[in-house]
C-alpha cells in the first residue's frame, strides 16, 4: 500500500512541476511580449518627441514670419494715414 501511496505522491509532484514548467512559459511568453511592447512605445516616443521639436521651430518661424508681416502692414497703414492728411 505504501508503493501506492509514494506513486501518488510521486505523480502529484510530477504534475506540480509540469505545472510550474507551463506557468514558467506563459509569463516568460507574456515578459517578452511587454518588452516588444515597450521597446515600441520607446521607439513612439522618440518619433513623439522628433515631431514634438520639429513642430515647437515650425511655430517659433510662423510667430516670427507673423511679426514681420505685422510690422509691414502697419507701415502700410502708416502710410495710408499720412497720404490721407495730405490729401485733406
């Protein structure tokens, strides 16, 4: 009976470590899958932040460019005011 006994225990062990083996699997299976995930967002990130930088210029010209046009307009309207107190 005690044959029997230690074959259970013996086969119940076994199932335990097939278990584990399995569950050692998934989460190895599920780590390198986070890390391909990460590795993408890193790699996201840095295009976020390329595009971040590229726009932040694209805004200081276009700020720059609207003060330039601003001067001249009102240069512009300078002039018109003056050629309108000539003309009275």
């Amino acid at each position: 009976m005690s044959g029997i006994y230690g074959l259970e225990k013996f086969s119940h062990l076994e199932d335990k470590i097939y278990r584990t083996i399995e569950q050692f699997k998934r989460e190895r299976q599920e780590r390198e899958a986070l890390e391909r995930e990460v590795a993408s967002l890193r790699r996201e990130m840095s295009r976020v932040s390329d595009d971040k930088e590229r726009l932040e210029q694209q805004v200081e010209r276009l700020l720059t460019e609207r003060d330039a046009i601003k001067l001249k307009v009102e240069g512009m309207l300078d002039a018109i005011a003056v050629l309108d107190v000539e003309a009275v």
